[in-house]
C-alpha cells in the first residue's frame, strides 16, 4: 500500500513535469488556475512554490511575483546577455574613461568578452542582443568546460604575486594565469561570473623598438655629392 507521503511526493513530481513540459514562460502566475494544490499540505505547497520559481528562473523572459521580467542565470541565454550588457554600460557610464567597467564594455562590442559559470561547467562568449543579426538569438551553445566550485576555480585561475597577494591590472581588474588577460569576477543580477577580456595594448611606432620613437636615419648621416658619393663640401 503507497502511504500518503509517497502521494503527496508523487502528485508534487507529477505538476512539476507538467509545467516543465509546457514550458510557459508564466507557469508560476498562471499555476493556481491550471493546477489543483489545495488537496497538498502546506509544507508540500511551499516545497512546490520553490521548485517552481528556481524552474522559472532559468527561462527567458520570465516573469517574477511582481510581474516584472526578470533575466535568465543561463549564461548561455539572449536574456542574460541583455541584462550583462545592461549592466556593464550602466556601470561604464558612472566610473568614466579608464575604468575597469569601461575596459569590460569596450571588449564586449569588439566581441571579446567571454563569460564563465564553472559551477555549471560552462563558458560562453559574449554577443550583443541589440545588433540586428542576433534578433532572433535566443540562446547559443557554450563550451563544456570542468564543474568546479569557485574557491578551487579563482584559485586555479588568477594571478599572484610572490606574497600570494592577488594581481591587478592599472583599471583594477584581476589578472588570470597563463594568458595574462583582465578578469571581472562578481555578479550579474544575483549570481556570480568570471568574466574575461584581452588586455588593451598601446600601439608602438612602426619602425621604433621597445618603447623608444623611430629615429630619422637621414638626419644621422653626413650629405653626400650625388655624383661622387662623397660627403658634400661647403662652397
């Protein structure tokens, strides 16, 4: 005989699998009018409330108890890209020229930002849900990388120097290991990412060497008389 536990376990599993088969983007409004939950306990319902908002939270355009659109912790999502663009060009606008946000923005209109979430085991470069060729961009496929927990992760991945103190960059921006490029890590609306970009490198003049400006070799060598190939002489 199933004890009432186990039915209670059941019908929850059974609703779940329905709003995720679906797949509406406003099951949690809409649940109380296409599901039946008066027949769980209370702590049954509040269990199912739970589940259903971390189910809604990883969908696009979903809709919190406000009704407010909320963005998708995918990182592999348009709906996290809007919110990550939303938030770099906010914070770009306030700090100014020469900050690390600044820096973070620039590189994701080169197309250079990629983001990562080893706790998921993904990375992903970033792409500009305003540019009229990723309109219809919903999602994209990321790279597989390992699951990893952040302490092991930042570990692994940024710079220190001889006294096991974190590098920075001039912009405040961390360093990671082996490539040398600039890391934001922190969040993007209630999660947190290891963000990654090329360091910005300052052209050099195309005949000098180092830092040094290229010498005008004409000015360090004496006249010549074209016709003889002899230093010119004075009149």
């Amino acid at each position: 005989m199933v004890s009432s536990v186990s039915n209670i376990r059941l019908q929850t599993a059974q609703i779940a699998l329905q709003v995720i088969k679906s797949g509406s983007s406003d099951s949690s409004s809409s649940s109380s009018t296409d599901h039946d939950y008066s027949s769980l306990p209370s702590q049954s319902r509040s269990a199912l409330s739970v589940m259903l908002d971390k189910i809604n939270s990883g969908k696009t355009g979903s809709t919190d108890a406000s009704g407010n659109t909320t963005a998708s912790t995918d990182i592999t999502t348009a709906s996290f890209m809007a919110l990550l663009r939303q938030n770099m060009t906010a914070a770009a606008d306030a700090k100014g020229p020469g900050s690390q946000e600044a820096a973070m923005l620039a590189a994701f209109k080169k197309g250079q930002l990629t983001v990562t979430d080893p706790t998921q085991g993904v990375s992903i470069k970033a792409w500009d849900v305003t540019d009229p060729k990723e309109a219809d961009v919903d999602q994209k496929k990321g790279t597989d990388i390992k699951t990893d927990d952040w302490n092991n992760f930042l570990r692994d991945h940024l710079q220190r120097d001889s006294h096991a103190r974190l590098v920075r960059s001039e912009n405040g921006s961390f360093i990671e290991k082996g490539t040398g490029n600039e890391v934001y890590f922190g969040q993007v609306g209630t999660q947190n990412y290891y963000i990654t970009w090329p360091v910005k490198t300052e052209t050099k003049p195309a005949s000098g060497t180092g830092d040094k400006p290229a010498t005008d070799t004409s000015a360090s060598k004496p006249a010549t008389d074209t016709t003889t190939d002899k230093p010119a002489t004075k009149a």
